[in-house]
C-alpha cells in the first residue's frame, strides 16, 4: 500500500514539469528529489522543510511568476494537504492555479485537479469554521449561565478527535500510519454529502470526556503540526 502512496505522490510532483532545474545547474532538482525520498520514507515534516527551501530557491532563480515555478508550488500545496493542513495548502494551489491559467488550456486535466485540489481545501476549511463557531457559543453560554462543563453521565455522545479529511483514500492512509506510527489509536470513516462526494476523514480515539478529546488534540496540533479538531461520533 506505501508504494501505491509513494508513486502516487512522484505522479502529482510531477504535475507541472521542473525542467528549470536543468537550466539553472542542480541545485533544483536535488531538492526536488529530496522531497519526494523524504515523502517516502515517512518523513513527512522533513518532505514539508525541503519543498518550503525548494520553492524558496525556485522563486529566487525563477522568479514569481515563471510557469515552471508552479511544480515546486504544487508541491508544498500536496504535502500540507495531505498532513491535514488545508489552510496552508489553499493559498498554494491558488498561485499554482494562477500560473496553470496563463501556460495551460482550459481542457488540461492538470487544471481539472488544481480545480478538485482547491475546492476540498475550502470546503474542509468552511466545516471546519462552522465547527469553531459551535464551540465558540457553547462557550460564551456557559460563562453567561455562571455553570463550568458538567461531565456527561447519562449520554450516548462521544468525541473523537478529526486530523484530517481528504478526497484521496491514499492519501487518508498515508496520514493513517503516521499517526499510528506514534502509538495514535487511528481509523477512517468514509462521509458522502448530499451531492456523492466523497471525503475519508481519519480520526483518533474515541472519549466519553470532551475535555480529554480536547487534550489529545491540542497535544497533536502542537507535536504534528495538524489542524485537528474535537468532533462528536
């Protein structure tokens, strides 16, 4: 299953062609080949850190607005998104988008996916929102009725803990493993909107206490770097 992730990976990476490397020495195209071994190898992080320099040295040999700085936008714009980091990835696929615009045809399947890639992006991040919003009332009621959070005694409600959600199931499994990797109690569900879209969102834990949903979450956002959040079974 890894290696259907990784050459999965090498194919999006490969979306828009880094040929500048060839042209501008090595220097590129090493890094590119950093970021794909390190996606490999489970390093996920790391993989984050080289395609950041990688595009750091790309714009600053290319320039911003060249049409093969695309490829190394793409591909920081995957990695976050495949480590849950949709507010982070959204801007990203949008410059890639932008260049996509002016060097390719409407009809090219390459901007087909920026299109898909950008607007799971934005529905994750509306949900997620609504989410916050919830939770931000819940709060302001409970400080106005003077009452702390009572635990629930006679309730069939559980929390978990959402660390990401993606379109790709591959991609649901690669955070999957990682996660489980770290000793996380981690599965995935799959969900359908009304329109038959599907999103597998993968998840961890399951508590009977908010509160200790709540701490696991915030633990994995600072000690992964993921946008995760408590949500209810």
């Amino acid at each position: 299953m890894m290696k259907l992730i990784n050459n999965l990976l090498i194919i999006m990476l490969a979306v828009f062609s880094v040929n500048a490397a060839q042209a501008q020495g090595t220097t590129l195209k090493e890094l590119n080949d950093c970021v794909v071994t390190l996606y490999q190898q489970g390093q996920y992080s790391e993989a984050t850190r080289a395609a950041e320099e990688a595009l750091k040295v790309a714009e600053e040999t290319l320039g911003s607005d060249h049409p093969q700085l695309a490829a190394f936008l793409n591909n920081l714009a995957i990695l976050h998104q495949a480590q849950g980091r949709c507010s982070e990835a959204l801007p990203l696929y949008e410059r890639t988008l932008a260049i996509g615009e002016k060097t390719l045809s409407r009809d090219d399947q390459r901007m087909a996916t920026l299109s898909k890639n950008i607007e799971t992006c934005k529905k994750e991040l509306e949900k997620r929102g609504e989410v916050e919003r919830l939770n931000g009332h819940e709060k302001k009621t409970q400080t106005v009725n003077n009452e702390p959070p009572q635990p629930q005694k006679s309730s069939n409600v559980t929390f978990t803990v959402q660390a990401g959600a993606f379109r790709n199931l591959l991609h649901a499994k690669a955070l999957q493993k990682r996660l489980t990797k770290r000793g996380y109690d981690t599965y995935i569900n799959l969900s359908e909107s009304k329109n038959e879209k599907k999103l597998y969102k993968v998840y961890i834990g399951t508590f009977v206490e908010k509160k200790e949903a709540e701490t696991l979450c915030n633990k994995i956002k600072n000690s992964e770097g993921l946008e995760t959040f408590v949500t209810t079974k």
